[in-house]
C-alpha cells in the first residue's frame, strides 16, 4: 500500500461548528479511508497554512483522489493537500534510476 501525507485547511464556518460542537474528525473520517480500502497511520490538529495534517495508507493513487475529492465536496473544508509519499529506499531508487536515464539538463546561456 502506498502512503499519503493529507493536509487539510476547514473552512470558518467548520471551524465555528467544531468549536460549537468539539469532535475528533479523525474518527470521523476514518470509516470513509477504511471503506476506500484504506488505514489513517497517524493525524493531528496543526496551525498555519493547515489545520488536520494526517498520515494515511491507500492502495494506489485512485483511492487518495477519491477521498480528496469526497472531502472536498462536503464543504467543510477550504483545502487539501495529498503529497504521495516514498520510503527512503524507493527515493534511492529513483536517485538511481535517474542517473541512468540519460536526462540532460538544456545548456546554460553564455554571459556576456
């Protein structure tokens, strides 16, 4: 299974009913992730540019998109961020991929 990075920012109208009505909204996501064939890792409540940062398993891309757009589609919330993310041997593998390719960066303008 592959595993994704969600950030989510609510929206002011969300975040007048959580406080109205405080909640877990891990818990509440979670039978959505599980029926999507998913496992929600790990989640916390953040500040910044996000306010629910979670660490979720899905089986492939499909299935990220799905919830995202379901999320998205509530209201609740003002964005999502889903960033795949690789072990670190995935990303050296790729590192070594890479250098095989053959890829060759454009060539740098002569200064005058």
């Amino acid at each position: 299974m592959a595993n994704y990075l969600l950030q989510v920012g609510y929206t002011p109208e969300a975040w007048a009913n959580l406080i109205h009505n405080p909640q877990d909204r891990i818990d509440a996501v979670r039978p959505v992730v599980e029926k999507l064939g998913g496992k929600i890792l790990h989640g916390w409540f953040a500040f910044g540019d996000y306010d629910l940062v979670t660490i979720v398993e899905m089986p492939s891309n499909v299935e990220a998109a799905a919830f995202s757009l379901a999320a998205s589609a509530g209201g609740a919330i003002r964005t999502i961020k889903t960033t795949p993310l690789m072990t670190t041997s995935e990303g050296i593998e790729a590192m070594k991929k890479a250098a095989k390719s053959g890829y060759k960066a454009p060539p740098r303008a002569a200064h005058a």
